[in-house]
C-alpha cells in the first residue's frame, strides 16, 4: 500500500478532519487557528512531509509516515516566527522529559525584515502520546 493510502485508510477513524488529496499528495488541514497543515508529498522515490513551511525529505516511506504522525501529535509543535502577517521560518520541536527541544529548522532567505517579529506556537493535538514515533524521522539540519 502507498503512503497516501495507508494516511487515508487511518483517517476513517477521524472523520472530523479535513483534508485535500491527489495522486501524490495528501494535506491534513488544522482542526483549529492554534494548529498547522501536514503534508506529504510523493514524487520519483522521494517523500517530502511538510508543517505549514517546514519541510524534511525522506528515502524511506515508513520514515515518512512517522514523521507524518509525528506532526498530527501531542509531542510536537512548530514554532513560527513572522514578520507582520508574513511566516518566515520554522522550527519543529519534540516534548523531551517534559520540555519543548528543537529538531529542525527551516527558514526563507527573502522575508519582510522592517516589520515587527512575532513568535506563534502552534500544535496539533489528533494523536495523543506518541513519544519516540518520530526518533529517526526528523533529522537535525
């Protein structure tokens, strides 16, 4: 079974959660303004699991799939930093002994840079305790 698949078999068990699907992508929208978009992204072998505009690529489907999940849990969150109303760059952090630590970091190198900063958290929380699904998934950059 491909990865879009085996995303939309699970996503039976949630019926409250939107999402946009094609070929080779599926999109998890948030359940809320607190929360962010996970995304896959399937092209010539490769996957590219995505939070708002962070994103890691991966070899290894099942790699894919943990960090997908990983995204939708309780023991992630994205840490986004703005100029005015425009995102610039994200940090994926993981719940470790009950502190948030940073995983990775994906930034533009073209933003607003005379606007006011602003740092928003935000957090999905449709899969509860997940601790250790995503070792091996995120890597740090």
């Amino acid at each position: 079974m491909n990865p879009i698949d085996e995303i939309k078999t699970k996503l039976r068990n949630y019926p409250s959660v939107k999402h946009e699907c094609t070929d080779s992508t599926i999109s998890l929208l948030p359940l809320s303004d607190t929360g962010f978009t996970v995304r896959l992204d399937i092209a010539r072998g490769s996957f590219v699991v995505s939070f708002n505009g962070w994103h890691e690529s991966f070899a290894d489907p099942s790699e894919a799939l943990n960090c997908f999940a990983f995204g939708l849990s309780n023991e992630c969150r994205l840490k986004e930093h703005r100029r005015g109303a425009f995102a610039y760059r994200w940090t994926v952090e993981s719940r470790q002994t009950g502190k948030w630590v940073a995983d990775s970091e994906t930034g533009l190198l073209v933003f607003p840079f005379w606007r006011r900063v602003e740092v928003v958290y935000l957090q999905n929380n449709l899969i509860l305790g997940t601790s250790g699904l995503h070792k091996g998934a995120i890597h740090k950059s």
